[in-house]
C-alpha cells in the first residue's frame, strides 16, 4: 500500500495539469471520476452547449464534483463563439471592436459577454486573442485581432480584459509571444515568426505587457516558432520563451496553459502525449487538450505520460508539483473572482450597438442606397479555419430578406467554380438581371477564387454592392462597399441595416 501512494499522488498531480474536453451536453462518467481522483479544469466547446439552462445544468453538474473546479470555454465572441455557434454572435469581434476604437465600448461588450458565463457556470474564458494582425495574409487570426497596430491592440486588450473580469470571468491573453505576424495555420503546421529581438519588443509583445498590466491571470501559450528567441522549439515547448520571457522578463507569475495540445504544429512532430510532457517541462502549467481529441483515452494517455516522464527523468517531480500549484492558486482566485463580481445579466444590445459602429462604406453610397428593390445576394464561401469550428451561421442575406421581402440569394463554394458550368453567370448574374445585386465576401483578398469571382460579377456589374465581412482588402471594388469586420449575426443585421436605410450612426470613409 506505501508503494502505490506515491503512484496515486503523481497522478493526481498530472491530472490536476489537464484541461480536457469532452462530447456531449452532459457529464460523461469519466470526466466525473476523474474530478474526484484530482482532475481539476475541463473545456467546452459548442458541441457541449444546446441552451443557457443546458449549460448551466452541465456546469452545476461538473461543480458538484469540485466546487472549485475551473470550467473553460473558447469564446472570443465574434467570429469564434461557442455559446451561440449555431445562430452566429450577437457581438461582434475584436477587429470590429478595434476598428470602433472606443474602449469603454470594448469594455462594456467584455462586460457584457462575462455575465452571460458566469450566469452559465463559466469561470475561464480563452480569451482574449492579443495578437497584433501585422501580416494581412495570416490564415488563422484575421478578424479575431483588434487590428495592425500594437498600440490599438494593447489599449483594447486591456479594455477586454477589465470588462470580462469585472464581470467574474477569469480573461486569458492569447497566443504568446505573438501569432499575428505568420503565414501557416498552427492547426496544420508550424509557423515561424521570423523577426528580431526589437521588432517582436516592438510589435508583438506590448498587447501582453498590457494584459498582465490590467490584471490577466492566465495566458495562452502559441504553437510557432520564434528563432530570436528558440531557434529549434515551438514556443509552447520552449523553456526560453515560457520561463526567459514570459516569467522573468515579462513577470508574469500567473497560470501558463497551452493551446490545444493536439494541434498538428507540436502533436506532428512530438505526439500529443510528447508534446504535453515537453510543454510542462518548459513551463506551461496546464494542457488545453480535447478540441478534436475528446475521448477518455486522450486524458488517460496524456496523464500516463505525465507520470511516465517522472519516473524516467524526462520531467521532474518538482516542475509537476509546481504547474498544479499554479493551477490550484488559479482556480481559488477565478472562484473568488466570480464570488465579488457584482450580480448582473446580459442585456444583448450592446453587441448589436458595437457591431453598427463599425460599419464603414466607399463609393456612391447616397446614389445607391437604400435599395429600391428587393436584391439577388450572393454570397462566396470560403472554408472555415479550425478555430471557429464547424460553421456558423454568417451573411448578410437571411437578415436581409426579413427586412426586404422578396430579397433571393445563393451561396457558392469554390468547388462550384472548378465546374464547367456558368455557375456566376446561371446563379448570380441570371436571377439579378433588372434588381439590385449584392455580393458577400469573407477575406476576399485572402482567397484567389473569391477575389477574381468577385472581380468578375463587378465587372459584369458595375453597380454591384459588396459587402466584405472579413479582413478589408486593400481594394474597395463595387459601386458601394461595405465593411463589416467580421461575419457575426450582429454584423450582418448591421449590415441589413445600412442596405434598407434603417442604420443610423453608421460611418463613410475608411
């Protein structure tokens, strides 16, 4: 019996270092007994939420085993949102937020976005993205950035930050050290953010210093590498950035969880299991780990690890114990977070007020608009990334036609076009002949496709009115342009608005 403690100890030393995910809108029993042997974080995603009532059911449940069990979630709003994957975000993004640039409504629409967690249970939220959008053709962060410049972002940082925790929420600043200056999605490979020691001073890390300034307690570490700092090690894996800079430059003394573990920038080359032990071994206090591998098996084999590595000297025992104190200090202070928060609820317009003020149009606008007709939408649909998951419910065309009767649309994918068929001319150009015609585009300038079917249809139509609800281009093609900074359900009654002539506040110009 003295021989297997020091067994069990370990163990739940691991587990208490994992933020696991799993499937379904309730408890699954192995989630629940492994809570009673140690384990101390879970993560949900959208496939755990059906209803603000399921949800809070589920994390009642969870909690019933731990009260102090930290319950994640993944909910940047915007784009990315996990509570309201399946009708879109009724708040609209940061790029939305930093092109306001207006941090009392960043703050108030954090605030707002709290209440609604902490009212479901929710005690850590993965977010904020802190990450300066330095490289336009970056395919994985776009309008999930405040923006291009390290100042704004570091002002809405802060801003998002003080408004989710005022609300009992636990803020997590993500992906350090910066994941906005790469050209490869980490979900598929490694990125390299190839700058110097002044430039990342310059361009990426000022978001960060500004989180922990306005009181961030977690951090999200970014599966890329940085050769000035690590020149072989993916910063999740790399104890110079975690500890070096992170920890003893930067001061940071918070908890250091990673990005999903098993994303194919570490767990191709390590293994998610090698990935993990490295990750704890070079300063991550917990492992985000369940996005796609949601099973048992993952938990059990990650943990496993975890104790294997000790046992043969790869990690040691002190760095294990250290990672789970972290997340124990971490979770005491997110229950008394929420604890002193003061009792409130969300009121679900402010989104709507945010994702209005970000509207910004070109071209004739008073000669185009309102539309004199009911419109023939089409909108071009790019592949979604792995970070929004499955695809929400995006577009400018379902709001469009509540508020104009009549209002036809279509939705083409780039495969549609390989065909030999005249897909724009039979599906977008035909039904538009003698109405209006309204192009949706989603980072039209990322996607070569999109770009020249879109230059096509203006060509075709020079009066087209293009609706961008991604990253603006540089080009502002169509007789009106709109740009929306991003493709929530708030974005796209925004942009219904400003099409009918209902819109009021809306802003011409860049």
């Amino acid at each position: 019996m003295s021989s297997s403690k020091p067994g069990r100890d370990l163990r739940r030393l691991a587990l208490s270092v994992l933020q696991p995910g799993f499937v379904g809108t309730e408890a699954p029993e192995w989630i629940l007994r492994e809570i009673g042997e140690g384990l101390a974080s879970v993560v949900l995603f959208s496939r755990n939420i059906e209803s603000p009532d399921q949800l809070a059911r589920l994390t009642g449940q969870l909690r019933a085993e731990n009260p102090a069990l930290i319950v994640a979630i993944d909910e940047e709003a915007g784009d990315v949102t996990r509570i309201e994957s399946a009708t879109g975000s009724t708040r609209p993004g940061n790029l939305a937020l930093g092109a306001v640039d207006d941090t009392e409504l960043t703050e108030s629409v954090a605030a707002d976005l709290g209440r609604q967690l902490r009212a479901a249970g929710i005690s850590l939220n993965y977010a904020p993205t802190v990450d300066v959008n330095s490289n336009p053709d970056n395919p994985i962060i776009g309008v999930r950035s405040f923006g291009a410049d390290a100042k704004a972002v570091s002002r809405h940082a802060a801003a998002w930050i003080k408004g989710l925790q005022s609300a009992g929420v636990a803020a997590c600043a993500k992906h350090f050290p910066g994941h906005g200056d790469v050209a490869v999605d980490s979900h598929h490979g490694l990125p390299s953010y190839d700058a110097d020691l002044d430039r990342i001073a310059a361009q990426a890390l000022p978001p960060f210093r500004a989180a922990l300034d306005a009181g961030v307690r977690a951090v999200m570490s970014g599966h890329l590498l940085v050769p000035a700092y690590d020149p072989r090690l993916p910063a999740t894996l790399s104890r110079r950035i975690l500890d070096g800079l992170l920890r003893q430059e930067l001061g940071f003394d918070g908890m250091i969880v990673t990005d999903a573990i098993e994303m194919g920038a570490v767990a191709d080359r390590y293994g998610i299991d090698g990935a993990a032990v490295r990750a704890v071994a070079a300063g991550a206090d917990a492992i985000c780990v369940g996005g796609e591998n949601a099973e048992e098996a993952t938990a059990q084999l990650l943990a496993g690890a975890l104790v294997e590595a000790v046992a043969a000297g790869g990690l040691t025992e002190e760095r294990l114990a250290e990672a789970a104190h972290r997340v124990r200090a971490f979770a005491e202070w997110s229950t008394e977070l929420g604890r002193a928060a003061p009792a409130g609820t969300a009121d679900g317009g402010i989104g709507f007020v945010a994702a209005r003020r970000a509207i910004r149009m070109t071209g004739s606008v008073r000669d185009s608009l309102p539309l004199a007709a009911p419109p023939h939408v089409v909108e071009l649909v790019p592949a979604t990334n792995l970070a929004i998951g499955k695809e929400t419910p995006w577009g400018v065309a379902a709001p469009l036609s509540e508020r104009l009767p009549g209002t036809t649309s279509v939705r083409i994918h780039p495969q549609q076009l390989r065909t030999p068929a005249a897909t724009l001319e039979a599906s977008a150009l035909t039904p538009a002949t003698g109405r209006p015609l309204v192009v949706v585009v989603r980072d039209a300038s990322r996607h070569s496709w999109m770009g020249g079917a879109l230059a096509d249809l203006v060509t075709a139509r020079p009066d087209a009115i293009v609706v961008e609800m991604g990253l603006p281009g540089a080009t502002a093609p169509g007789a009106v342009h709109i740009s929306t900074h991003g493709a929530t359900a708030a974005s796209g009654v925004a942009a219904a608005e400003v099409l009918v002539g209902t819109a009021q506040g809306v802003s011409e110009g860049p």
